[in-house]
C-alpha cells in the first residue's frame, strides 16, 4: 500500500480504494474540506512527490503542483505539503 507523507511531519498509510482526503480521515487526522466534490478547493494541497489518479473532475483551480485529495488516490508513495489539517482529540 502506498504511503501518504504530510507536511514533512506525519505518515499514514494510504487505503486504494479510498481518496487521499477518505485516507486522512481515517487516520485520525481532520483535513480541511468543503464540497468533498472538487469545487471549492478548500482541500487543495501541494504534491511533492508520487503520483496521484483523480476519481473526479476538478473544478477548482489548481496549479500544476496541486492537488484536490477529496477527488485523487495515491497510486504510488506521495509526499504532500501545506496541508491543513488537525488531528483528531482522543475521546477519554
Ligand atoms: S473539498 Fe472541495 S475541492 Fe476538495
């Protein structure tokens, strides 16, 4: 399974059949999004490295390092960056 690097900081496994943003969620991490549907580009990041395949059409614009992960997998190891998210507050 291809890894997801964040920010330099944090590594999670990716999940194929989910998207990139599916993935962050279920890590326990709380990216920011809006539409989940490549409109708004509220989940836009940079791609740094590794390959991503869009499972939708994005709408948002996006600059040629750019990436919508509410719409793409990780085909190959990526490494992205200027991510926004936090991470989920452990229940007690
Ligand atoms: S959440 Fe809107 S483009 Fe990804």
């Amino acid at each position: 399974m291809p890894r997801i690097k964040i920010n330099g900081a944090t590594a999670i496994q990716s999940n194929p059949s989910n998207t990139v943003l599916e993935t962050m969620e279920s890590a326990g991490l709380e990216p920011e999004y809006h539409c989940r549907d490549g409109h708004c580009g509220a989940c836009r990041c940079k791609l740094v490295s590794g390959e991503v395949e869009y499972v939708g059409f994005a709408m948002a614009y996006v600059q040629g390092d750019e990436i919508l992960p509410c719409i793409s997998r990780a085909k190959t190891d990526i490494e992205l960056n200027e991510v926004n998210y936090s991470i989920k507050e452990k229940r007690a």
